[in-house]
C-alpha cells in the first residue's frame, strides 16, 4: 500500500522540478541566444511534422515503451538507490514537462492545442510518475530504519502498487498516441 507522505513528497519533488524549469525557462527567454531569420523560421514550421505519416500503434509502442521504462526507473531505481534516483527523476520529469509548457507558450501555439495535447493525457500520465515515485522513495524509510523497526515490503506489495501504475501509463500512453495522430492530421 502506497503511503500518502510518500505520495507528497513525489508530488514536492516534481512541483520543484517544473518550478526551476519554468525559472530557467523565463531566464532564457528574457536573454534568448541570437538565431538567424532562417532558424526562427525553421522554428515557426515545427507543427508536429515528426509525427506526420505515423500510425497510432508505432506512436503508442514508442510512447508506452518510454513511459513504462520511466515509471520503472523510478520506482525499482528508488527501491535500489535509497529513493534517490526516484527524486532525482521525478524532478527531472517535472523540468521536462515546465519546459515544454514555457516553450509551448514562448512560440505562441493556441491554448486549444496545448491543452489537447496535454490536458487529456498528462493528469493519467503525472499520476503514474507520482505513484512510482511513492513507491521508490519508500525505499528511504526502510534504508534509514533498521531491520528490526520494520521489514521492507515483499515482491508481492511491490507488485500489487506498480501495477495500477503500469496501467495508468499504457492508458495515458493510448490517449496521448490518439492525440498525436489526431493533432497531425489537422
């Protein structure tokens, strides 16, 4: 059973990590590095062309393929390295995500593509991260107690917390993939 203290300290690690990205983010966008007019250019035409021509399940096999490996990393990374690695991912997650956001906003995109591309699929998406962070940064209480206190959860616990986890991310994963193909076509 996942415990909300561990819940929230995820959910800190990851607020922290969008924080500073958007911090940075502004940074940068008060100071932006001098491009060439052919460069900003080749900016404006980005519109999702990486995803033309894709189908649904190539999309959906690298997507899910990329989230399942993170949501483990964070959760079995966490169990190994004393939630160590679970923080340090989750905050990285987090400045990915502030980021992309910053930049969705710098370039001008319409509000209503952003939040298509992010509104339906990200609150599934961050909810798995969050939960595989909760999972792996338990490790930290059962790394600083000693045996006696508490014995460390088994095989079957972790099994029983990672798998809503995995099902959140392949859900999130279809949605985001069906997005994309949709958003594309447009």
């Amino acid at each position: 059973m996942i415990q909300l203290k561990w819940l929230l300290c995820a959910a800190l690690f990851y607020a922290g990590g969008m924080l500073s990205g958007w911090i940075l983010n502004d940074v940068i966008a008060q100071n932006p590095p001098l491009l060439s007019p052919a460069e900003t250019k080749s900016f404006d035409s980005l519109h999702l062309k990486h995803f033309e021509g894709q189908s649904f399940v190539r999309d959906f096999t690298h997507i899910a393929g990329v989230n399942l490996m993170v949501v483990s990393l964070i959760a079995l990374g966490g169990r190994f390295t004393a939630g160590i690695l679970s923080a340090l991912l989750l905050i990285w997650n987090g400045f990915l995500l502030a980021c992309t956001l910053h930049g969705a906003f710098c370039l001008k995109l319409p509000l209503s593509l952003v939040l298509c591309l992010y509104a339906l699929h990200g609150p599934l998406e961050i909810t798995a991260f969050l939960l595989a962070g909760a999972i792996g940064l338990e490790a930290f209480s059962t790394f600083t107690r000693s045996h006696t206190h508490k014995t460390p959860s088994t095989a079957r616990q972790f099994v029983a917390a990672i798998g809503p986890t995995y099902a959140l991310t392949l859900i999130a994963a279809s949605i985001e993939s069906g997005v994309i193909n949709l958003v594309a076509i447009t």
